[in-house]
C-alpha cells in the first residue's frame, strides 16, 4: 500500500475509533466496508499512476534521443547538399 493511502487509511481509523468509543459501532458498521473499497481502489489508481509516470518518463527520454539524432540527420544533409551545390559550381 502506497505511503498516501496508508496514511489516509491511519487517520481514517483513527476518526472511526472515535465515533465508536462516543456513539457505538453501528455508527461505521455500514460504512466501514465502503471505505476499505475506496482506500484499496485508491491504491490501485496511485500504484497505475505510478507505472504510467515512469513509462512517461522512458518515452520522454527516447523523445529528446530521437530529437537529438533528428537534428543531427538535418545538419548532416544540410551539409552534403552545400557540399553538392559546391560540387556542381566547381564542374
């Protein structure tokens, strides 16, 4: 479980330990099972959006790679074809 989550879930028992010890158990009884469903698909989403960063991360590296070997092919042709042009003036 991601730090967040557990964190939200500590302070969440916290606050139904509270409502118990004043009112009784049936006060959460009913809603006790909703918010372990929501914490645990709360986990889910952090841990995909987790993946999801990374896999950013790697496309944005080969971005600035396929970006930088872009500008390098246009330099190079821009280069032959000057020298072409020269070529040509020189014949």
């Amino acid at each position: 479980m991601s730090e967040r989550v557990a964190g939200l879930a500590s302070s969440i028992y916290r606050e139904f330990e509270r409502l118990i010890e004043k009112y009784d158990e049936d006060v959460v009884k009913d809603l006790m099972p909703l918010i372990v469903g929501l914490l645990e698909n709360l986990d889910s989403v952090f841990a995909a959006n987790k993946e999801h960063v990374v896999e950013l991360e790697l496309l944005k590296e080969d971005n600035e790679q396929l970006v930088t070997q872009y500008e390098r092919e246009k330099a190079l042709r821009k280069h032959a074809e000057e020298y072409s042009s020269e070529l040509k003036l020189g014949l």
